[in-house]
C-alpha cells in the first residue's frame, strides 16, 4: 500500500494488540526474498556510516512523494530485535497515515513546539556571534520548519508502551523506557538504510493525553516519540558535529580523567 501526502486513500494503520507463539519465534533479520515491487533494497551502508549518518530530518522530507507502507513495516519489523526487558515486548507502533487525523495531530505539535519555543524566542538581528549559536539558530529553525509542515508529512509513526498498570511508576524510569526508545532509535536507523528520512521529537508529549484521545488509545498505552517518515529531498547525509569524545569519557569514575589508554 502506498501512502501520498496528497489525501486520496487515507488510512490509520494499528499493528495487532496481542501476539501468538508464532508471531514471536525467531525471524531473519531481513528477508531473504526479493523485495516486493516498488519498495527498494536497502541502502548498502557499513554499520558505521549507518550510526553516524542517520540525523533527524527536518527541512529535507519530501512531503509530495508517496511512500509505501511496506517500507515501514520492514522498518518496524527491524525494530523489533530491539533489546527489551524482559523480552516481554511491550511496544506498540502506530502508523498514523490518515490526512485529516495527520492534521489533528499536527495541530497538536504544533501547538506545543510553540509553547516551548515562542516566536520571540527565535534568533532575530545580526548573524550569530558564535558557532555554537549559529548551530542553536540553525536547529530553531529546522524545528519550526518542520513543526509548520508537520501534518504535509506522509506518515507519522508513534512508538509506544503498554504498562503493566495504569501509571508510570515512582523513582527512575530508565528501565521502563529503555524496552521501547532503543526499538524507536533501530526503527530510524532502518528507515535510514532504506532511503527514508526521519526525525526524532517529542514536543507532542507536553499535549500527550489529547494525541491519545486521538488515536483511542487505552489508558495504560504510553508514547514515547513522535517520528515523521518520509522520502527525502536530495542525496547524502554527513556525520553531525560533536564534543570531542574526550571531554564526555570518565575512566572509573567521575574524575578519572581519560588518558587515551590504560597503559599512557
């Protein structure tokens, strides 16, 4: 099935709420088949290139290119070799590809965005005194963008997790979401190895029970991201600027200052 960004067949895509025995028993990674026609191979990246070339896509998705639902079935297939806790695998993705419900939840988004970001807050006046500001300026921008344009996107894809209860438990939470936003993080990798864009946001969890009211979920589904896919808009994407490595690497302990190697 093909999704365009110009309604013409919209539809909501849910994945099974329950699994059987033998939903759950080991799958290949990637078929073996050919790909069906239509949906390309993927993109032959070393597991490098992959990890530092998958960025969150702002201004480059292609709202006017149609995208077929079986790449983003691959891509949540991929994701689900995800480590889990417990392997109880409790994620749920939601493919939102209906124009009008698209729409709903990117007035929502945008709404938020805007709360968090007002356009008084936008850099205005002379060009950035620094690197790190123009880069700040640079990313305000791409966010607005996308925040602007956000419901022109083909599909919206909506990780989430069912709780064992109703609430989200007291103290840390690290190990609760760490069974679904690795499986989040894999499923744009994939979309990056298949050509596709993707950005990572979460400015729609600050309005998050209105998206839920949206979309019928039940109480103990919880969303952890919001990723717009897309077909993109030129070629090539480069590893994104960072510290160096050094000024975030502790060597046993906090102060251990890291030397380069344990025999310096």
């Amino acid at each position: 099935m093909t999704v365009n960004a110009d309604p013409t067949e919209p539809q909501q895509v849910l994945f099974p709420d329950a699994l059987s025995p033998d939903a759950l028993a080991p799958e290949p990674l990637l078929p073996e088949a050919p790909s069906p026609a239509g949906v390309p191979s993927p993109e032959v990246l070393s597991p490098d290139e992959l990890l530092t070339t998958t960025r969150s896509v702002r201004r480059r998705l292609d709202p006017s290119r149609p995208l077929d639902l079986a790449l983003v079935k691959e891509c949540v297939e991929i994701a689900q070799q995800a480590p889990n806790g417990g392997n109880t695998q409790r994620w749920h993705w939601l493919v939102v590809a209906d124009p009008e419900l698209r729409c709903r939840i990117a007035a929502v988004y945008r709404r938020a965005f805007e709360a968090r970001n007002p356009p008084a807050d936008l850099p205005a006046g002379p060009p950035p005194a620094t690197p790190e500001q123009g880069a700040h300026a640079r990313m305000m921008a791409s966010g607005r963008h996308l925040a602007d344009r956000l419901h022109e996107i083909p599909v919206l894809v909506i990780p989430c997790l069912r709780l064992s209860g109703k609430g989200l438990p007291e103290g840390s939470q690290a190990g609760l979401w760490g069974s679904l936003l690795p499986a989040a993080w894999s499923y744009m990798l994939a979309a990056r190895a298949r050509g596709l864009g993707t950005a990572w946001t979460t400015a729609h969890l600050d309005a998050e029970q209105e998206v839920a009211a949206l979309l019928g979920l039940p109480e103990d589904v919880r969303q952890g991201a919001l990723i717009p896919t897309a077909h993109v808009l030129g070629d090539g994407f480069r590893p994104a600027p960072r510290r160096p490595v050094e000024s975030v690497l502790h060597l046993d302990g906090w102060d251990g200052a890291w030397g380069g190697g344990l025999d310096d």
